[in-house]
C-alpha cells in the first residue's frame, strides 16, 4: 500500500489522529511506524511508554499495510467490508 492510498483510507474511514503516527514521533496509546536505518519498524506505545507488537519491514508500502490493518481492526467496520477492498 502507498502512503497517499494509506492517507486516503484513513481520511475516508475518520481515523482519529490520536490513534497512529506516521514518521512524526510517539504518542500514548497509539500504533507507531517510522522509517528506521532503511527498515520500517512498527509498535503500539501504550500509556507507560512500554513497546509492544514490534515489528520490522523491509519497505515502506508492506508497513503502510500492516498499519492499514491495525487501524482498520480498532476502528470496528462492519465485516461486510473488509480492509482488502480498500487497498487500492
């Protein structure tokens, strides 16, 4: 998944803010992805600053998508919509 098409999703689906960062630092109790020594590295931040479901990518577009996932899960669509058909 590309970054604009990620963006896209996330405006369309009203994705608060509050709830990811995209290469713009950490926030409490949200999924972090940023781009790392030429690897993507993935986690969730919880409230006491503790790291949690890291992961590592190779490239950004298979990080975008893993994100895309997590957010789509939180954000609790009917599942007659399934997040591959907003891939794009």
């Amino acid at each position: 998944m590309t970054l604009e098409k990620l963006k896209e999703n996330i405006f369309n689906w009203e994705v608060p803010e509050s709830l990811y960062s995209i290469n713009e630092g950490l926030k409490p109790n949200a999924y972090i992805i940023f781009e790392n020594y030429n690897k993507w590295e993935f986690f969730f931040l919880d409230e006491k600053g503790e790291r949690m479901e890291f992961t590592f990518f190779r490239d950004s577009e298979e990080a975008y998508e893993y994100l895309w996932e997590k957010l789509y899960k939180e954000m609790q669509h009917p599942p007659s919509i399934p997040p591959s058909s907003v891939y794009g």
